[in-house]
C-alpha cells in the first residue's frame, strides 16, 4: 500500500500539466523561424516574420541620409530624423501580396476573446513579452487571429504555429473613418485552420 | 466473471455494514475530488464570460490584475481614481471606437453600485460578445434613475418604479446613507451569469449629485441640498474611477496601451483583459492544484479504509472461501472474488459521491450566486470530472489487488481446514 500512495498524486500532476511552456522564454525573444519556402506538399508557405514588411519599406531611411559625424551636438536634424523615423514605425504598412495568401508561421500569443475558456480570437506577435514593459511592434508585426474552432488550453505567450489565410483588407468599421485613422490601423488579419504548440530545436 | 460478480455482490451484501461505512467514505472523498474541480472550472467560467469585447480597462497605477478584479467582478477597491478630463482626453483619440466610464464606491444593501454613461448599456458586451438587454424599463434618463441587475431585482423585491436609498461605501451594515435622495427604479436588466446582475446602475450626475453636500467621506453636519435642488449645481463628474475601451482595430491595442501607459497629464495604466486574467489564473492556479492535490490525498485515506477493511473481513471469511475451494472454486477464482468486492466498493462510491455532489451543487448553487457571484452549474459529470472519477477507479482497482492477492495466498495455505 505505501507504493501505492505514490501514484495518485503523480497521476494527478500528469493529468494537470506540468509548468507552462512560457517559462521558457525571456522578454524580446523570438522563434527560431524555418527558412522561408514554398512547401511542395501542402498548400501552404512557411514564412519568416520579415516578409510581412513591405520590401523598400525603411522606417530609418532619412536617418541614414545623415552623417551623424557631421553634426553639432543636439542638432535639430538628427532629431527631426529619428521622429520621423518614430512616425513611420507607427504607420507600417502591409504587403497587399500577401492577401488571401495561405502561410504558416510561428509567434506569441495575446488572448483577446475567449468563450468558456478556449479562445476565439487572439492576436499574434513576434517576440515574448510584446504586451509588457517593451515598445509595442509596429502594425505589420501584428496578426490579428480568428481560429476556425475555439482553441484550448492557449495562455498569455504561448508559443504556437499558425497555419492560416491572410488578409490585408481594413477593417469594416472603418469605412467612412478619416485618412489618417486608416493608415493607424492597417494590419494583418488571418482566419486560421490550424494552431498547434511551437516545439522548436531545443534551446 | 460475472458469476464472481454475482457472488461478490451476495458475499458483500452479508457485511453490508462495515462495507456501507467504507462505501460512503469513498463517496465523501470522491465529493469533495469532484467538488473542488466543479467549482474551478465553473468559477473560471464564470469570471471569462464576464467580460467581451473590451480592448483595454484604462485606470490609476495599480496591478493589473486588482485593476480587473474591481473593475469587471467588483472585488476589492480602487487604490486611487483618474480624472474626468483625463477620460475626456482619451476617448477622443482617434483609434478609439467607444468608451464606458466608471464609477464605484457606493452600494445598496450590499450590491454594488456603478455610476456609467447610457453607452454601457450600448457597448457592454459579456460571454460570446452578448449585449446586454432589458427585462423591463430601460436605460436611465432622469437624473435619480437606477437600472438594476437581474438578481438585484430578485433578491430584493424590487420592481419598476421603487424608490431605493444607495450607501456610502461598500460592504457591512451602518453604512451612512444617501436616504435623503432617493432614487427610482427605471429598468431591470436581464440575468447574465455575471457580475452586471449584482449591480445597481446609476448615471455619473447622479453619483455627483448624492455628494454634493458631502465632504471628506460624511455627510456635513447641519447642510444638506434638497434633492430638487441638486440640478443648480455643476454635476460633470470630476473624477472615475476606471473606464473600458473598445478599438476600431484590436491590432492597435499595443499602440493604445503604450498611448495610455506613456500619457503625460497623470499616471494611468490599461490592461489587456484577456492577459490580466491569464496573470490572475497563474496566481490562483498554485491554490487550485494544491486544493486539488489536498483531496487526492483524502481520495487516497479513503481508498487505504476500503483495502483495511476488505483485509480485515478476509479473517473471517477464511471459512467461506475454504467451502468455496472445496465446491472447485479456483485460487484465481479466489483472487477475483476478493477484487471484484474492491471494485465493487468503489464503483458505489463513485456513483454514490456524484449524486451527492449534484444534490450538493442544486442546493448551493443560489448561495455561491448571491454571496460570491459563482454561478455553479448543476450536472451530473463533465470531461474533467470524468477523467478524475476514472482515476479514481484505476487507484482502487490497484488497492483492490492487495486483499485478492492476499486470499489467494491463503486459499492456497489454508486448504479445508483453516486454524482460526
């Protein structure tokens, strides 16, 4: 009987789960990301995080007109430049290619919407701790996420691969909305098929 | 095998006792197992379905997770309040698609009352992005209009048109009150299963109006503005205590979030409602699996009794299995008669602990309501509780070989004649 005793409580913690996986990862860290290619058996590409920026687009192009050596201290154009290059970071745009295209990528979880308690709507990002204590990324390193099927046992950061159709559309409140409000809110929206836990070379 | 079935349930039958004893405390292990687990998940539920829709909870510096937990389930209270026009100053940015203020504090006979804007009424959402709808009446429009939850209505008796006195302060008995300005019943919401049903809705000028004549906490001595009068004086609120912000694009809530946490015209932070409750459940979750872990071990007590008492009664039963021996009854016969009165035991407990637990949780469940605002849900068993229950019965089948394997060892010793 007394070895007996041991197995509930082992059982138990089993049944449960042990840690989460998110202690694993410290804020700013990213996953470690496949080489971009078009998969030949599945109908899906994996892509990296950096192919969602528009080619050309470089928020820091004025600053490295400048020749920093060149300047007086506190010079009004160097900082003219890095808010410039602020401002840019905020409008990011998306690559209009990408819409309705269907990829498959790996990121961090923020749950927004949550039924019971599997989740219904979450937003991707791609690197740990982006809803904490860091800049925000800018909008084309967002993905906003509708899972096909409500998601369980999906926390704050957990690492996922999402396999989904991405679309490039503003979204309908909008219509009507002012300019510069649409540029703010531009972004990336995918209606994923599948979500299923990062397990990525060991660390 | 189910001749053995039928022999052990005669056999038990014949100690229905001892056994019944040893029946029940498996039942009352398995209730407080099954229990722990039911109100977990159905209190997780219940503070998930609460709130929808909402983008950011904007309030004064505080943890997140207090900034939620008195904000959207109206536990605990606010540290410090934010500014009206600090408010104003947010909802007009030009990411935001609405807001809802917030003002708490006061209370009616122990619900909680909430100073807001008709717009909560509009943009509130809760479980599967659910508007709120009215029952009866609708939002309020007078100045000493309340609109009250579902249960609010219910325990109290309260119809369309009542007069009800709010207090100062949240909490006990001997609160001063507001009695001189009274206020009129002028909806009721439907019931939600969330905290809107414990709340007294009042508009922001009504909140400022019943403390205009008071200051530092009190009523001031010998003055008092007759209700009637209230309307002369200026009831823009001067301060919240927290607001909920819906986006135009829910991508953009990282940007407003650092708008917010990064504003200059006073410390304010906003919280993901979504994170804020993964950070409470981590928190909380250490106590739910040591709770659970407490009644594993009482399952396990319960279990140990049953193996004692089979062991126990398998002395005096020496006899009987001698005869059943001497009829050709194998030793592995033996041996499975013995698990089978394990298995037996358990499975009653089992069944016996669910009914139990589901009597249990029809009688409790409008206490956990009204005192808590857990909406227990009665049911027979779900997946989890399942997935425990089988545990259960795996454990005691395993006990269970101990006694067997012990009679087979003296069925094999003993042979007709056992020396008592």
């Amino acid at each position: 009987m007394p070895r007996l005793a041991f197995l509930l409580p082992l059982a138990l913690s089993a049944l449960l789960g042990t840690a989460s996986a998110t202690d694993e990862y410290r804020v700013g860290d990213r996953l470690p990301q496949a080489k971009a290619k078009p998969d030949a058996k599945s109908s899906y590409q994996t892509i990296r995080w950096e192919a969602l920026v528009p080619e050309g687009w470089d928020p820091a192009r004025d600053l490295r007109g400048i020749n920093l050596a060149m300047l007086n201290d506190g010079d009004r154009r160097a900082t003219e430049a890095l808010e410039k290059m602020k401002k840019a970071w905020d409008e990011a745009p998306v690559e209009p290619a990408w819409n309705g295209q269907r990829v498959r990528l790996p990121g961090f979880v923020v749950p927004l919407e949550r039924v019971k308690e599997d989740v219904t709507e979450f937003l991707l990002v791609p690197y740990f701790g982006a809803c904490i204590h860091v800049p925000p990324p800018p909008a084309n390193q967002i993905i906003h996420v509708f899972p096909a099927k409500p998601v369980k046992n999906l926390r704050t950061m957990d690492a996922v691969w999402v396999i989904g159709v991405l679309d490039t559309t503003r979204s309908e409140a909008l219509k009507g909305g002012n300019e510069a409000m649409g540029m703010a809110v531009a972004g990336y929206r995918m209606t994923a098929e599948q979500i299923s836990p990062y397990k990525g070379p060991a660390r | 095998m189910s001749h053995w079935l039928l022999l052990a349930a005669k056999s038990a039958w014949n100690r229905r006792l001892t056994l019944g004893l040893t029946v029940l405390a498996v039942a009352l292990s398995v209730v407080l197992l099954l229990g722990v687990e039911r109100v977990r998940s159905d209190a997780r539920e219940g503070f998930t379905q609460s709130v929808s829709g909402t983008d950011l909870i904007v309030g004064a510096r505080t943890s997140a997770v207090q900034l939620m937990l008195y904000t959207v389930f109206r536990i605990g209270e606010a540290t410090n309040n934010m500014r009206w026009d600090a408010y104003q100053e947010l909802a007009r940015h030009p990411l935001i698609a609405w807001t809802i203020p917030l003002s708490l504090g006061d209370s009616h006979r122990g619900f909680p009352v909430l100073g807001t804007t008709p717009g909560y009424f509009e943009h509130f959402r809760y479980g599967d992005s659910r508007p709120l709808a009215f029952a009866a009446g609708k939002p309020f429009a007078e100045l000493f209009d309340a609109v009250l939850g579902a249960q609010v209505a219910e325990a109290l008796g309260y119809r369309m048109g009542d007069r009800i006195v709010l207090s100062h302060g949240i909490g006990g008995i001997g609160l001063p009150e507001h009695a001189d300005k009274p206020f009129v019943v002028s909806g009721i919401l439907q019931r939600t299963g969330t905290p809107v049903d414990r709340t007294v809705h009042v508009s922001l000028a009504a909140i400022q109006a019943i403390h205009l004549d008071w200051q530092g906490g009190a009523p001031v001595p010998g003055f008092s503005i007759p209700a009637q009068y209230v309307r002369k004086f200026d009831l823009t609120p001067k301060e919240i205590t927290a607001a909920l912000i819906g986006l135009h694009s829910r991508a953009a809530v990282f940007k407003m979030q650092r708008y917010i946490d990064d504003y200059k015209g006073e410390p304010l932070m906003a919280v993901l409602p979504g994170v804020a409750l993964d950070e409470l459940w981590r928190v909380v979750g250490v106590a739910e699996n040591t709770l659970l872990a407490v009644s594993g071990m009482v399952v396990l007590v319960g279990l140990t009794g049953l193996v004692a008492v089979v062991l126990a009664g398998l002395n005096e039963r020496r006899r009987e299995i001698a005869v059943l021996r001497a009829v050709g009854a194998s030793p592995r016969g033996i041996f499975l008669l013995l698990t089978t009165e394990g298995l037996l035991v358990t499975a009653l407990g089992c069944v016996l602990g669910i009914l139990l637990l589901l009597a249990l949780t029809v009688a409790a469940a409008p206490l956990a309501q009204s005192r808590y605002g857990v909406a227990l849900h009665p049911r027979v068993i779900s997946l989890a509780e399942l997935r425990l229950l089988a545990l259960v019965i795996a454990v005691g089948v395993l006990a269970s070989l101990i006694p067997g394997y012990r009679a087979y060892r003296l069925s094999l010793a003993d042979g007709l004649a056992p020396r008592l």
